[in-house]
C-alpha cells in the first residue's frame, strides 16, 4: 500500500523539527553556560585558597 505525503504534512513536520532543535540549542547553551560558571567558580576559590595560604 502506497503513502502519500501531503505538503502541509511536510510542513507540520519540519516545523516540529524546528521547534525541536531550538529546544535542545537553548538546554545545551544553558548547560554550556553552567559548566564555564561552575569552572570559574572552583578556579577563583582555588586561588582564594591558594592567596590566603601564602
């Protein structure tokens, strides 16, 4: 049996995978941002530790 695939499907389908993506671009960049925030984090209480040791 043979399917046919409208445009509007076509369509519908692209746009869910649109909304898909900015989804996860906007969860990755926000994990992104909280690992480099986390780092600095432990590098300037590292070199507080380090100041006040010295």
């Amino acid at each position: 049996m043979v399917d046919l695939v409208t445009k509007e499907d076509l369509r519908a389908a692209k746009d869910e995978l649109r909304s898909a993506m900015e989804l996860e671009t906007l969860r990755l960049t926000i994990r992104l941002g909280s690992m480099i925030v986390a780092g600095l984090v432990t590098t300037f209480g590292a070199l507080a530790a380090l100041i006040k040791l010295t």
